[in-house]
C-alpha cells in the first residue's frame, strides 16, 4: 500500500518545482492586478481605500470606445497583413531558388531587431523634414511635398506596417517548418490530379498548415494587444491620440494620471478580452485537428 502511495504521489513530487515557480510567476500577479483594479493604490502600491466598480467605469466612456476600435483596427489589419504577406514569402522560400538560405537570414532580421531600437529608426526614416523616404520621393518627383506619415490622418496606417514588418518573420518561419513537414509524395499526388498552383495551395497546402496558422495566429493576436514599446517610441499615442491603443492608455493611466486602480482595471479586461479569444479559437483548432 505504501510502496503504491510513493508510486502515485512521486509524479507531483517532480511537479512541484514547477508548479511553485509557476505560481510565483503568473498567480501572485494576478491576485494583484485583481485587487488593485477595486482599490485606490499609489504607484508605489500603497492601498489607500477600495474603489469597488468605479475603476472599472472607464470601460463604460466613448474614450475607451474610441480606443478599443484603435486597438481592433491595429490587430485585425497588422494580422492580417502579416497573413498575406508572410505566406507568400514563406511559400517563395520553401521553393528551391538561389540564394533561398540568404534570403531566409534577411527575412528573419526585422525579427530579432528590438521594439524601441526599430521604433527609433523608423521615426527617423518616416520623418516628413529629413526622413529618407521623403527625400527620396521628393529626389524622384513621386510627390511635391514631404507626406506626413506620422501625422494625424497616417500615423495609425504607418504603425500598422511597421507592425507587419516585425511580425512578418514570425510567421514565415512557423509556416517554413510546417511546409517542411508536408510528404514530397502529396505534392506529386496533387500534380497528378491536376492541382496545381493556386488549387494546390488551397485544396492542399492550406488545409495542411491551417493548425499552424490558429497557433502562430492566437500568438500574433496576444502580442499585438500587449504591444506598447514599439508604439510609444514611434508616436508616443499620438498625434491627437491617433495611435493610443489599449497598452498606451494603461500606461498613461498608471503612470502618467496615477490611476494604477484604473490601469489595473483596463489591464484585466485586456487579459479576459484575450483570453476569451484565445480560448475559441484554440477550441476552432482542435475541432479541426478532430
């Protein structure tokens, strides 16, 4: 019976380092991004007195309306975008063409390139007085005056591709190892069929890579929410709030209006938000794997 009981509980005896790390790491924070968002809380974390619901009425103004469609546009058309153009270079690279190993290095580049050192340079390159784009449109007559791709009208637009560059590498080299997995065999039985080219890839290679798209996908989507380097290096939220996404507000919330109830509040509802899509669509994922 002992012998039995040493056999069962040995597992969780190995588990338990882990678990404990775990908890250390994701549930203490937690518990106290719950509490603060129903209390007064200095930036310090000093408890003042509790708040009850009213943190959360912010999620109740157009402010955050105005917002929450900013950060569904930055999300949608980033992902998007990064679908599009990561799949065809991805599918470009699969093929045997010269020079295929450094063309792979040179995509992965944007990748490995921090958030604020890439926000840095493309401010600089985007910049309508001496920004290199500019010049070189004005050099070659494409326009008559510099384009103002960081101001009000633009700036969600350019911060949307600088999010498609940086997260294109991502996706090419989650769907590059799927498309190594895919039978050499299967390709040929397609070819005898008669599907080839665009037929192939939508009656063959995208049904194959679909898992890997919802994951890599479910993790692009989590990361696009949480983004906030990249995007306060390049416009700070602005002009006229034009780029202030979800992680910008929480920011200024906590550290800039001294609000770290409401920030905590806004970054609980940020977690949910997500967590619920991630759920569906892991859910979507494993139905279709079935």
């Amino acid at each position: 019976m002992k012998r039995k009981m040493k056999k069962n509980t040995l597992p969780y005896i190995f588990l338990a380092p882990a678990i404990i790390v775990i908890v250390a790491i994701f549930a203490i924070p937690l518990i106290n991004l719950l509490w603060y968002s129903f209390a007064k809380v200095d930036l310090i974390g000093n408890f003042r007195s509790w708040a009850g619901f009213s943190n959360y009425k912010y999620l109740c103004t157009e402010a955050f309306a105005q917002t929450m469609m900013r950060t569904m546009i930055w999300v949608v058309f980033g992902i998007a975008g990064i679908f599009v153009v990561g799949t065809a270079l991805a599918l470009a690279l699969n093929k045997p063409i010269p020079g295929r190993g450094f063309f792979r290095t040179v995509v992965i580049i944007p990748w490995v390139i921090p958030h604020v050192f890439a926000g840095t340079m493309w401010s600089w390159v985007l910049n309508s007085t001496n920004g290199i784009v500019n010049t070189l449109l004005l050099d070659l007559g494409l326009i008559k005056q510099p384009i103002s791709f960081l101001g009000s009208e633009l700036a969600l637009a350019t911060v949307i591709f600088i999010r498609i560059w940086k997260g294109v590498p991502f996706w090419v080299m989650s769907l590059l190892s799927a498309l190594q997995t895919i039978p050499f065999e299967v390709e040929e039985a397609a070819k005898l069929d008669g599907a080839v080219g665009f037929k192939y890839f939508w009656h063959i290679t995208l049904p194959l890579l679909r898992p890997v798209m919802i994951m890599s996908g479910t993790i692009l989507m989590a990361w696009s929410f949480t983004i906030f380097d990249l995007i306060y290096v390049i416009t700070g939220g602005g002009p006229l709030n034009a780029t202030e996404l979800l992680s910008i507000t929480i920011y200024k919330k906590a550290f800039i209006n001294s609000d770290l109830g409401g920030a905590a509040a806004l970054a609980l509802f940020t977690m949910v938000f997500v967590s619920i899509i991630a759920f569906f669509l892991m859910k979507h994922n494993a139905k279709e794997e079935n």
